[in-house]
C-alpha cells in the first residue's frame, strides 16, 4: 500500500501539535512558545499512514525573515509533491484572535494566511481540508462566537470548521471523529493504531 499523509497546517501558536496529541495520542513535542515545531516532523500512524506535523506558516517571533521564507518553502514544497497521496488537511486557527488577525492583515491590504492556506490546498492543490478552530477556551463567549462566525463566513461553505480547545478538550471528540472517518474512507481500518 502507497504511503499516505494526513497533514496538519497552521501559524505559529495555533496549537497544532496539541490538537495532534488530543485526537491521536502521539507524543508530540508541544510548546508554549510560538514556533516550537521547526521542521516537518514525520509520525508513523497505521500501515501507510503518516502524520506530518508542519511548523507554523507566517510570522513567527523566533528567527528571521530567513528563517520564515525557509519554513515557508519548506511546507509549499511537501504540500505540492505530496498533494495526489494527502488524504486530508487539518488546518488550526487560533480562534480566540481571530478578527483581530484578519483586520490587522486587510489595513495591509492582504487576506488571512489562514483562509489563503486552507483555499491554497482545497482549490488549487485538490487537497481534502477542515478547519479546527483551536483556543475556542481562551476568550469570553460573545468573543469566541464572533471570531468563529468571521472565520467560517472568511473560509466559506465548503470548509468544515471545527471549534475545538485541545487544552480542555471541549470538540475533540467532534473532529476526531471526522478525521477518523475520512482517513477509513480512504481504506485505512485503524488510522489511529500507532505502529511501533
């Protein structure tokens, strides 16, 4: 069986390796600092499946211009390469920041990184994505309802958006679920059994 990738995308600070732990159990390297995950990091799920943990994409408040352009290339390359044999995409958002993101990124004339990412891979690279709306713990309720309003009216109708917390664990089960499901209905029985 060729092998397969489920990816997981996001900025610095999103939480992508703590919403890997909370749906598959990897011991993955978490941080509090942005920019923990520095490399691709390469995991073992079920026979011919591979997780792959990115860095984060964008700015970051560790290395440079330099190191962020290396990152950057480093991801668009795995994702172009790899597009035919993702099975599926889990791009994270900080939620709690969301508008705050987004407002700061249009006075500059640009659009989110994170609704650029997720159309990046769906539209132009035929990659299956979701959205975990990640930290949905981290503001007050009325905050968190109008940041996760904006980003699912900013990714649009056809990108599932999960509101997740990996810190209390509040929708994991929700998007495990999806993620379990699609990774089967891709052939793979036991998508989560790590392989040791």
């Amino acid at each position: 069986m060729p092998e397969d990738f489920l990816v997981f995308t996001g900025r610095p600070n999103a939480g992508k390796s703590s919403i890997i732990r909370a749906i598959t159990g990897l011991k993955v390297i978490v941080g509090k600092e942005p920019g923990t995950t520095r490399n691709l990091e390469l995991y073992s799920l079920a026979k011919g499946m591979t997780l792959v943990d990115m860095p984060g994409y964008g700015r970051s408040l560790r290395g440079g211009r330099d190191a962020e352009d290396h990152i950057k290339d480093q991801i668009l390359d795995f994702l172009k390469e790899n597009a035919s044999k993702i099975v599926l995409a889990v791009h994270v958002v900080n939620t709690s920041t969301f508008i705050e993101t987004v407002g700061r990124l249009g006075k500059k004339g640009f659009i989110s990184i994170d609704v650029e990412m997720v159309h990046y891979m769906k539209r132009d690279l035929g990659i299956p994505a979701i959205v975990a709306a990640n930290k949905i713990d981290k503001s007050g309720e009325a905050e968190i309802r109008d940041n996760l309003d904006a980003l699912i009216e900013e990714m649009g109708p056809s990108i599932k958006v999960f509101p997740v917390s990996a810190r209390t664990e509040k929708g994991i089960g929700i998007l495990k679920d999806e993620v379990h499901r699609r990774l089967v209905d891709r052939g793979h029985k036991n998508p989560f059994e790590l392989v040791r």
